[in-house]
C-alpha cells in the first residue's frame, strides 16, 4: 500500500499509509487544493489534481520514483507554493456582485447602530476570506462579535454623553478615545487570524502612544493636501513591521505618491456610485500587491 505526504502550514506531514490518508480526506484535513506526495510521483500536487484521490475511481498516475520534495528545496514551486518560510506578494480576489451585496448590508446594519459588532465581524470574516497570503491557505479571521460589544457600546454611550453636556474641548477626549478603541481593534484582529482553521499566532506589538501619535500626524497632514499619502504609507509600514509571530518579514512597498494619485482617482470615480465596487477591488489589489512576505534576515 501506498504512503502519503501532505503539506499543512509550510511543514511535511507524513508518511501515512494509504487506508489512513483517506481518511484524513474523509475528515476534511486533506483538501482538494492541499498539497500531497506519495512514492512514484515527480513533485507535490493538489490532491485534486491527482486522479482517484479525493473523488474516487484510479489510481494516481505513476512517474518517475523518488523521496518527497524537501521544504525550501524547490519542490513546491511547480504547485505555486513557497511555504510558510517563503516569500511573495497577497493578493485579494472577490466577485464585484458578492462585495456589492455585501457592503449595502454592512450599510444597512450600520445605520442602526446595534447591530454594528456583528456586521462588522460577519464583513471582516468575508473580506479576509478573499485575501491570499503566499504559504498561508484559506486564510481566516476567527473573532467574536461579542469581544467588541463592550468596547463600542462603551464609546456610544461616551459619546452621546459628551455630545449632551461636554464642552468643545471635550471633543479631544473623543479623539484619543476613538484612536485607542482603533489601536484596541488592531490588535484583536491581528490576534485572531487563521489559516486552514489554525490560528496563526499573530500579535501586534506597536505601543497605543506610538499609533496615537501616527493618527495625529496623519490628521496634521490633511493641512497639507497632498502629504496625508506619505503619512499613511510610512503608518503602514509602522504596522506591518510591528506584527510579530511570523517568521517572515512584512514589507510593505507601496509609496507615498503611489497612494496619493490613487486616492485622487478612486475619489473622482466613487463621485458616480456605481464604479465603487470596481474601485475598492482596484485599490485593495494594490495595497496587496505592495504587501510583500520575505524570510527573516534576507533584506
């Protein structure tokens, strides 16, 4: 009988004989696009692709005879997969239809202020869904709605009570409030990300002092028309070299006049409504695209 290999989360997993192995298929652990080797096979395919394997019916075809693709050896570059220890570029693929239904929901919801925890968590679950991180499969987001629910009541009812008797100075307090709940929320969303149902084991670790000052910078460079774009792209490259846990780097590439001119032409065309779905894609895939992963010490 046949023994298999799988890959989950950059590592070889195996051998398992072939009664067993079906039964990881069985169970859901080896999917149609997981990564898998047995004897007599040239490199790691996708189990779909490999006839008899996931759907029934014949054997797998047999080629040429060796050991299983070493991790980093180059054996998973004919599946396009470079492992958890690899680099590359995200990428974020969704229908312009599911986004457009989607978000009049999240809008929907939104107006009535209750439901916004839940809709909010519903969306983020969806969005993230549709990015894909080179050597990280179906990627996911696993939080609760229920953790926000103290927090932005919390603030609600902060802020209705500064709007009925607080004073104009005030409105500052409302600010940094706003800005921690934010810095609170990127945290917890960094925190809860996953990959094939596994959390991943992310942590933001940037000081909420550091990420106020950000905000104050970027709100400071409004003033200035045009230097807000070069704010943001040095706050997200801040943000991306403050996730840790993973044993890549995240670099983001993109510009300050990249974001810039972006933004002028995502604002002019969001002015007709309709375009919107095909601009927010546009731009998501840009700032995915300037989103790169690199092993530790490369650069």
């Amino acid at each position: 009988m046949a023994s298999w290999f799988y890959a989950s989360e950059g590592k070889q997993q195996g051998p398992y004989p072939e009664g067993q192995f079906r039964d990881l298929i069985a169970q859901g652990v080896v999917r149609p696009d997981t990564l898998v080797w047995s004897e007599g096979m040239a490199g790691w395919q996708k189990a779909a692709e490999i006839p008899g394997l996931v759907g029934g019916g014949g054997a797998p075809p047999m080629v040429p005879a060796g050991g299983p693709p070493m991790m980093g050896a180059g054996g998973y570059a004919g599946a396009g997969y470079t492992g958890a220890g690899g680099g590359g570029s995200l990428s974020v693929d969704f229908g312009i239809l599911e986004f457009t239904w989607r978000s009049i929901v999240m809008l929907i919801g939104m107006c009535f202020i209750i439901p916004v925890p839940w809709v909010f968590v519903w969306y983020t679950k969806w969005i993230v869904s549709c990015v894909k991180v080179p050597g990280r499969p179906n990627l996911s987001f696993t939080g609760n709605a229920m953790t926000l629910v103290p927090w932005y009541f919390g603030f609600v009812v902060l802020a209705i009570a500064i709007a009925l008797f607080g004073s104009a100075s005030l409105n500052n307090v409302i600010f940094i409030v706003q800005v921690v709940l934010y810095w609170l929320l990127l945290k917890w969303m960094v925190a809860n990300l996953a990959s094939n149902e596994q959390p991943l084991g992310l942590s933001f670790t940037g000081s909420v002092w550091a990420y106020i000052g950000w905000n104050l910078l970027f709100a400071i460079s409004i003033i200035t028309i045009v230097g807000w774009a070069w704010v943001a792209a040095a706050q997200i490259r801040w943000m991306c070299r403050n996730i840790q846990g993973t044993r890549r780097d995240i670099i983001f590439r993109g510009s300050g006049l990249g974001i810039l001119w972006r933004g002028i032409v995502a604002a002019i065309l969001s002015g007709f409504i309709i375009p919107i779905p095909w601009v927010y894609r546009w731009i998501m895939n840009w700032f995915a695209s300037q989103t790169e992963l690199a092993p530790r010490g490369s650069l």
